[in-house]
C-alpha cells in the first residue's frame, strides 16, 4: 500500500488523538481524576474502637455528600484504638462536636465515614481531633448480643 | 547392553547441555539486538515520518478489530456479571465490575493479545522478508543501518500504539457494558456511572493499567522485530519466525501481566 | 592487458592503482572452511570476475571486501584500508563509496524505482530534490529505463530490476562496484544489456568492477581478468585470452561444461556394487 505522505498522517493523528481521548474519558467518566486533581485540604483525627472493614481512600460523607476521604489508618499501641486520619476538601467545615461513625451504605455496599456536625459555634482546625466517635458496628458482635440477651430474658422467666 | 544406555543418555544429556547453551546464546543475541535497537531510538525520531508510518501499520490498522473486540467484550462481560451479582442484590455494582476488570486487566491484556496477532506477525514477516530478499543487507552496502532505518521505527511504533489500543479497547467495553447494562437490562444509569466513578480510581487503576499496556508494548514489539531480524532467509524460516513472534508475545503479556499485578494491585485488600 | 595482473606480494599501501587485495584470507562458517589461503589483487579501473561452481566461496568474497563478514586470517584491504580492522562508523563511511548488486536486485519493495535510486542519495547527501531528480533520471537513462522511474518493484520484470538494481548501485558514483551473480536467470537480451552496461560504466565513470558470476561466455566478453575458485582456493587466473588457451584441466572442464574432471560429478559415496547388494 504506497500512501500518500499527507493522508497517513492525517490517520495517525486521528487515532493518537481518538486514542488520548479514550485515555481522558477512562480518567473523567469511569475513574475519579476531577476529584483526585484538588489537593487543597485540611486533616482531622478520630480515634475508633473498631474501624470495621474501613479502608484507606474511603469516602468521608456529611449528608451523603462526599466531603473528603481516609488518608491513614493505624493502631495506637498505648490505647489500642484505631486512629483514622480524614482529609477533608477545603471548604467544607466541622464544628468540634461533630459526630464520627463508620457506616456501610446499603447491606453489602462500602464502608464509609459518615460526619454529623453538631450545634457547637467553634469550627475544627487542620489536625482537629474528633471528639465524639462510633465505632462500625460487628454483625457477630451484634449477633452474639442477641443470643445473650434471648438467653437472659429465657432464664429469666 | 548397560554401555549403549550409558552411551544413551550421555547423549542425550549432550543433547541437552547444547540446546541450553544454544538457547542461553540466542538470549544473549537477543539483549545486544534490544541495546543496539534502543540505541537507534534518535534516529527513528529526528526521521519521524518513519515512525508515524509504522504507527500507521501497527496502531491505525488494529483499530477494527481492536473496537470490534473491546464492544463485545464489554457486552459479554455485562450480561456474565449482571448474572452473577443479581444473587447478591448488588446489580448497582455492575459498572463498578465492568469498568475495573477492563482498566486494570482485560484492556491491557486482549489488546496486547490481539496486537501482538494482527501487527506483532506482521512486523515479523515484513523484516523477514526484507532479511530475505537481501534488502537489509544491501541498505547495510549502501551505508544505511537497518536497525535505524527499518527495526527502530517499528519498535517505536508499536510501543506508541499499544496503550492507545489498550484505551480505545477500555473504553469500547464500558460502552458495550453501558448498551447490555443500561439499554438492555434497565439498569439505572445513574447508578452505573456514579458507582463506577467512585470505584474506579485514576492513580491506581487508570494509570497501572495504562503502565501495563506500555509494558506489554515494549515486550511485544521487542519481540516482532527481534524474531523478524533473526529468521531464516527462507519461506519456512519465516514463516516459523510469524509463529514464534505471537506465540512468546501472548505468553510474555501474561507472565508480566502476573508479575506486573502482584506489584501494583497487591496493598489492596488491605 | 599484460599488466591487468600484479603479483599480491608486493604491499598494497605503496601502490596506489590497486583497488582491492586479498592476501592469504581464510575464512570458516563453523567448522566448515569457505577459503583457504584466498590471495588476489583487483587493479584500478578494471573488470575482474571471480568464477567457480555455486557454494566455492565467490559471494564469501564479495562479503569480505563490503566489511560483511571478517576474516579469520590474512587482510583484506580496499584502497589499502584493511576492511576488518574498520569500527562501525569507518566500515559506514567506507561502504559510501560502494556500489553493490544483489542477485536478483534486492530493491525496496515498498518504495518506486524512482524512490529506490534516490534513497542513497537522500539518505548520504543534503542535495535539493530538483537536483536529485535530475541525477535519479540521469541514472535511469543510463540503464534505459527513464520511463520506468515511477513502477513498483512488483511491477518489473527480472531483466528490469537488474538494471534498475544496477542503477541504484552507481547512484552514488562509487569507486568500487560488485556485483553478485548479475547474469543469473536473465534472458539472452537482458545478458547482453547487463554485461555492456557493466563494461560500459566502468570505463565511463572509472570505477573498478568485481563480478562474481558463473556465466563464462559472457565473462569472457567483457572482463580484463578473471580468477577460477574451487573449494577455497584459487585454482587457475589469467585473462580471456589466456583462458580461452589454457590446458588447465579445471578451466578446460569449467569453460567447455563438462559434467566430470577436476570438479567431480558424483557427490562422495560407497562403491556402487557393494551398496545395491548390500543387506538393509
């Protein structure tokens, strides 16, 4: 096949550039580039006795609207809690008695950090520490309550 | 009796010692050729309509079946996974399993695949036949280095190719999924893509997907020139080179694709 | 014509009218010797062919001069360089003053004629195109094919690509020319154009031509000396005149085509009578 010079290229440019395009609508569309771009943010600290199946990159939702997401986890050896650090995106506030609980969205979906703000007039600093927490809630844990309680009220009679 | 088994399996263990060496020089062979070709990287780029001709072969004339393949794939892949996430409620999720198994693995991996069959063969069998002919070795008598003029600007342009490939690929199967998914099984397409969007990490995902297809890229188009340089000047040496270039191809995409994902996807569970 | 040959043991350095030398080169494939003990000497401005049955070593020759292939002893030396002590960027810069015919023409099947005669040229030169088409035609007209500057390769016949291929490898105006089995499968007209044009060229650019060929009628019609390999070595050298007169059993078996003498008919074997009564 003996091509002019002219219309090969234009081919090639075509393709790098429908091939670029797929790569940048693989970026918006299907993954999180938008989001991921703003590295302006401010860090809070919360501190769990049980994080669940909580993980790093997980979303922080204040009314079910992403606000920010999980940068660190780790285990403090003095008081063996979790402590969890959120980057939250500039702009969005907490007051310092907001509530921290991990929650999963639906029966099986992601387990994500839900942020209740409270009613309190001072608002929480870059490295504010979350005073109020709840930890995710254990479905053997909760199941193994059930049956105590179940055994209790039975020999209770 | 017992001295023509001896003599048996010394032979055969001559045999042997001579393939390994044989096969251990053609290793060796092989990584000065792949040192000399990145070597003559320059001249494949300052003569860069060489290169955007062999783009052309390699990356334009794959765009068929590479788009033709990558839509049924996204379909096949909604319709498997729609069945099986339907017995645990999580069809929302249908997406979010389309859009990871096509950016972390199957774009970069079929395509790599079906790269390696369509332009991998024929790179291979355009510079055997060029070895053949004696065209090489007369551009070498007229002081024109074939690996500068003729093996560096395929490399170059089947490695340009391949990720552009792995995309189109990625994204022809999310639309495939988007048809079966949305169109097809009603699916609410607000679900579809937000739960794709926010499980579909552009660090992780995007970029190892796109570090994968490049890497499978450099073996591939590696190995097509290397064997087309190295075959026999003969029709059956050819011929047998064509077949070996797909043949160690695919088997290299998917020794790396495990090695790549043990690295990159490893922390994940965690 | 007397002084076409000169002895190969005087020094190649001190004498400038020589173009090639080979002194005393041997040269192996694996275990397989090609030559042994090769020595000749190819003055300037002239035609030698370098005759011999297929698979003697003529073509190992034509490698050697072109830095294709090293000897592994004695020198091969082109206007008094010796070609396998050249690194990479010498051998290339030498190679810019050759010309090589490939059997059969070796032209770039993807390129047209007209591409294929320009590549050197755009390759090796800063020539502007108006200037490298006029040369390009120039060539073509040389070898009669003007009007075929713009077929494909596919498109020519065997007798065609050989001239073009021959154009392409004067493209450069080179010092030395070769030329690999230029007669093979040609026919009688495209024998006779080939063989004139070599002759032809050569005198009228002043280059030196080494022809590696088997055909000895035409051989012996255009060439000023011509050497006779077999099985590594130099068996018989003279001009046509000396040939055509020569009693030499292997020149006499080569020039007349006889099935058997010095080169044997019958490939190496067990006696006839005992291998067809032999037991399977």
């Amino acid at each position: 096949m003996n091509l002019g010079r002219t219309s090969l290229d234009v081919w090639v440019g075509i393709f790098v550039a429908i091939g670029i395009g797929a790569i940048l609508f693989l970026a918006l569309k299907v993954g999180n580039l938008v989001s991921i771009g703003s590295p302006e943010g401010y860090r809070l600290e919360a501190r769990f006795d049980n994080i669940g199946g909580l993980k790093v990159r997980a979303p922080a939702k204040a009314a079910g609207v992403v606000v920010g997401r999980v940068e660190r986890i780790k285990l403090d050896p003095a008081t063996y809690q979790a402590v969890v650090t959120i980057k939250i995106d500039r702009g969005y506030e907490f007051t310092t008695d907001t509530i921290a609980s991990i929650l999963t969205s639906g029966l099986l979906g992601e387990v994500y950090i839900g942020l209740d703000a409270g009613g309190d007039t001072k608002m929480l600093p870059d490295g504010g520490k979350l005073a109020k927490t709840q930890s995710a809630v254990i479905l053997e844990k909760l199941i193994g309550q059930f049956l105590f309680d179940k055994a209790a009220t039975g020999t209770g009679k | 009796m017992l001295s023509a088994v001896a003599t048996g399996i010394a032979d055969a263990l001559g045999r042997l010692g001579s393939v390994s060496i044989a096969a251990i020089a053609r290793l060796g062979y092989a990584s000065r050729f792949c040192v000399a070709v990145v070597r003559e990287t320059p001249a494949a780029f300052t003569r860069l309509h060489l290169t955007v001709r062999e783009i052309y072969f390699s990356g334009v004339l794959s765009l068929v079946i590479i788009l033709v393949s990558g839509l049924f794939v996204g379909m096949v892949l909604a319709l498997q996974g729609f069945d099986v996430l339907q017995r645990y409620g999580a069809e929302q999720s249908l997406g979010v399993l389309v859009a990871l198994s096509l950016v972390r693995e199957l774009g970069p991996v079929v395509a790599g695949l079906l790269f390696a069959s369509r332009a991998g063969s024929a790179i291979t069998a355009e510079i055997g036949l060029m070895k053949a002919t004696e065209q090489l070795s007369a551009m070498e008598m007229m002081a024109v280095d074939p690996l500068a003029r003729v093996v560096a600007p395929r490399f170059w342009g089947g490695v340009i190719s391949m990720p552009l490939l792995a995309a189109l690929f990625s994204t022809m199967g999310v639309f495939g999924a988007y048809l079966v998914g949305v169109r097809l099984i009603d699916i609410d397409p607000g679900a579809f893509w937000g739960n794709m969007k926010s499980a579909v990490d552009f660090r992780f995902d995007i970029v190892n997907g796109i570090i994968k297809s490049v890497v499978f890229g450099v073996a591939v188009s590696m190995i097509a020139v290397f064997e087309g340089f190295d075959a026999k000047p003969t029709a059956e040496g050819v011929s047998s080179a064509t077949t070996r270039t797909v043949v160690e191809s695919s088997l290299a995409i998917l020794a790396l694709d495990f090695v790549l994902t043990v690295f990159m996807f490893r922390g994940l569970g965690a | 014509m007397s002084d076409a040959s000169v002895p190969a043991s005087v020094s190649a350095a001190a004498r400038p009218e020589i173009a090639v030398e080979l002194a005393d080169v041997t040269f192996a494939y694996d275990r397989r010797t090609v030559l042994d003990g090769i020595s000749m000497t190819i003055p300037r401005g002239r035609v030698v062919a370098i005759m011999g049955g297929s698979g003697c070593g003529k073509t190992t020759i034509l490698r050697l001069i072109g830095g294709q292939l090293k000897a592994r002893s004695g020198r091969v030396l082109v206007a008094g360089q010796s070609v396998g002590d050249l690194d990479r960027d010498a051998l290339y810069a030498m190679r810019r003053k050759f010309g090589m015919l490939f059997q059969f023409g070796a032209l770039f099947t993807d390129m047209s004629v007209y591409e294929n005669i320009a590549f050197a040229l755009r390759e090796h030169t800063d020539l502007p195109e108006e200037l490298i088409r006029d040369l390009v035609l120039m060539k073509l007209h040389a070898v009669g094919l003007r009007g075929a500057a713009y077929l494909m390769p596919s498109e020519l016949s065997g007798g065609m690509a050989r001239r073009v291929a021959l154009a392409r490898a004067v493209a450069l105006d080179p010092m030395l020319v070769m030329y690999d089995e230029p007669f093979a499968g040609l026919d009688p007209i495209s024998l006779g154009v080939v063989g004139q044009m070599i002759r032809r060229l050569n005198d009228a650019l002043g280059i030196t031509s080494v022809v590696v060929t088997h055909d000895v009628y035409e051989s012996l019609k255009i060439v000023d000396y011509m050497y006779f390999v077999s099985e590594g070595r130099i068996v018989a050298q003279g001009t046509p005149e000396e040939v055509r007169a020569s009693d030499d059993a292997f020149v006499r078996q080569f020039v007349d085509g006889e099935p058997d003498g010095p080169v044997p008919f019958h490939y190496p074997a067990s006696p006839y009578r005992a291998e067809l009564l032999a037991r399977a």
